[in-house]
C-alpha cells in the first residue's frame, strides 16, 4: 500500500525534525559554569608571605575540571586546569603575573598555554600524549565560530596580570598540558608551583616569590 500526502501534509511531518535540530543545537551550546574563589581555609595547598596567601587547586580529574568548564573530558584530551587565589592582606593592591607562573615536575617545567588553544586542545583537536615544549611556541590556532562561548570562557576565567586589591581576594587558571591523565594526579603529588612575579600595585617593587608544594592538594582531594 502506498501512503500519499499532500505538501501541506509533508510540511507538517516535518515541523517535529525540525523542532528537535534546533533544540539538539541548544543543547550543544557551551555552558558558562560560574566560578568564584571559595574561603582561605579551604584550601589544603597555600602559602603565606609579606601579606599575601596565594592557595593552588589542580583540578586534576576529568570530573573535576567538568564543575567549571563544560567538557566531560578536559583533562583526558590533554589540558588540566590549575586554579590559582590570591588574597591579599595589605594596605596596598598587588599583581600577579599568571602566564609565568610554572608548574615544577622533577626536571619539567610547564607553563600554561593560550586559553584559545587551551580551547582548540580540548574541542577541536584529537586527544594528544605529545609532550609541549614551555614556553610554549605560539602555533597556528584554528578554533571556530561554533567554540565562540568556549573562548571566552576560557579567556575569562584566564589568570593573565591579575591586580588584587587592598584586603580582597582573586583568582583564575592556567591552562598546563598534560601528557599522560592516567599518572596525573601521582605525578602532581610530587609537584610544586613556582610563582616569580609578584608585585606591589603602587609602588611596582616586586615581592618574595612563591613555591608551593601539591601534595597538601592531593591528599585533601582524596579524603573527600
């Protein structure tokens, strides 16, 4: 038996396809999660000197990194956020320069890549094991209009020259390649974070550097 339909039949065959692409388009949308530095004492990594606690927070897991960006598999496909807080104790702001900041491993050291290629790593590139030189060369990024929301995530939560005021507390990530996520989280217990410029705000004298240890951040993470 053969079903005939006229085109007004047709076209209204067709309004529920339609309707389910687009809702399929929204719901691949990027997904701005919200993030704001929690309370001093939470963190189980940080360091104190002339006024100023700065506390670390790898987020080290794929489910981890998920609760602030919106990819299941950040970490897998090669690129671990590593939250950095400033609070400053002082009478006088002070400034942090992010893109130096590195991440010590036994004989590596890695500094965090470009949030735009942190988001072409993560979207638009195969999943990598290839270990990135740091500094880290500026290559050709090809992210498109499609990953806007996710660049801009991801420039916004940047740690880049972060000016923190008298008596206030701020933060941001970095963006460190990873190479193997299986050992990840063993190799970051052994790992430290070495801060090199930091900054009076008024004057522009530069302070102690910070180096502080991950273990403390591991340790916590699993006991929870």
């Amino acid at each position: 038996m053969i079903l005939r339909f006229s085109v007004r039949q047709s076209c209204w065959l067709l309004i529920p396809l339609l309707l389910l692409t687009a809702l399929s388009g929204l719901a691949a949308e990027y997904k701005v999660h919200p993030w704001t530095p929690r309370a001093i004492e939470t963190y189980a990594a940080r360091l104190t000197s002339e006024g100023i606690t700065i506390a670390i927070d790898p987020l080290f897991s794929d489910a981890l990194a998920a609760q602030v960006f919106d990819k299941s598999d950040m970490v897998t496909r090669g690129i671990m956020p590593l939250a950095v807080i400033i609070f400053n104790s002082n009478d006088f702001a002070v400034e942090v320069e992010g893109p130096s900041i590195e991440l010590l491993e036994n004989e590596h050291r890695l500094r965090s890549v470009d949030p735009l290629l942190a988001v072409q790593c993560v979207y638009v590139s195969k999943p990598t094991r290839i270990v990135l030189p740091s500094p880290i060369p500026l290559p050709k990024i090809t992210v498109t209009k499609s990953h806007a929301g996710a660049c801009q995530d991801f420039k916004e939560k940047f740690l880049a020259v972060k000016r923190v005021e008298p008596h206030a507390s701020a933060g941001g990530f970095l963006y460190v390649p990873v190479t193997d996520a299986a050992s990840l989280r063993k190799d970051l217990a052994n790992a430290k974070i070495y801060i090199p410029h930091i900054y009076r705000g008024d004057s522009g004298d530069s302070l102690m550097f910070f180096e502080i240890d991950l273990k403390a951040a591991i340790e916590a993470s699993a006991r929870k």
